[in-house]
C-alpha cells in the first residue's frame, strides 16, 4: 500500500508520502498558481509513485461543523476518487497547519509559508494520524514475556 497525504490549499497544496511501515515523509509542496498545472503535478506523482490510497485533512470547525473550506475539501476529494478511481480516505486536520507552523522560527515563517513547506509537513501530520490508526504501533517490549 502506498500512502499520498494532502494538505488541500486554494494557493498551495502539501503533500507527503507513507506506506506499511506506518511513517509519513514530507514531498515538496505543490505550488503552481494555475489549478490545472497543479491537477496535472499531482496526477503525475500519483501515478508515479503508484500511489493506492489517498488521506486528505478535512478542515472542521472547531464545533465539528463543515464550513466553506470543508466542503471544498469534500468536492475535491469526490473529483479525486471520480477521476483516479482511488480511495480517499478524509481526516479531521483541525490545528495541523498551527502545529506544523509553530516548528518553524516566527522571523522565517512568512518566507517558508510561501514555499509550501508548512503545507506539506501538515500533510505529513494528517498522513501520520491516519497511518497510527491504521497500522498502530506494536506494544513496547516486555522482557519478561520473552
């Protein structure tokens, strides 16, 4: 199985990548302007890396209702599973892009908001929820029951 996570943005859309192992890895950011270009990069990657699975964050409200964002989200994930034929598999990502954004300095940010690296590693907190859900770590090593 072969994992693409995405981080669905009007601007920018972070990607990032995992398996069975159960790790999620961020890929470069998708950060074409035109939505075509960026449809046809990302079908490309996904086609490439012989992709099975796609895991979107779906941005809830706080109060667990879908705003506007959600429901693009939900329209892009319904285009992807009618073009590509793939699962795609929709996670609550409320606070991935603040999580991901606060690993970065607040003198960089602006900078590094733009070259969609904040976008991919919140793609690889969504993938990496997803996958410690899926695949959950073994349980810690008992020398005793050995």
């Amino acid at each position: 199985m072969r994992f693409l996570g995405i981080d669905h943005g009007a601007r920018r859309m972070g990607l990032s990548y995992g398996d069975e192992l159960g790790v999620a890895t961020p890929l470069p950011a998708l950060i074409e302007a035109d939505p075509g270009r960026r449809w046809t990069a990302l079908t490309t990657l996904i086609g490439q890396r012989r992709i099975t699975d796609l895991v979107m964050g779906l941005p809830l409200n706080m109060d667990d209702t879908a705003g506007f964002k959600a429901k693009e989200v939900e329209a892009f994930a319904a285009r992807l599973r009618s073009e590509l034929q793939l699962p795609v598999h929709l996670v609550d990502e409320r606070l991935t892009s603040y999580e991901a954004e606060s690993t970065i300095a607040k003198s960089k940010r602006r900078e590094v908001r733009a070259s969609g690296i904040i976008d991919s590693r919140a793609a690889t907190i969504i993938l990496q929820d997803y996958l410690n859900q899926r695949f959950p770590p073994p349980p810690p090593f008992d020398p005793e029951e050995a």
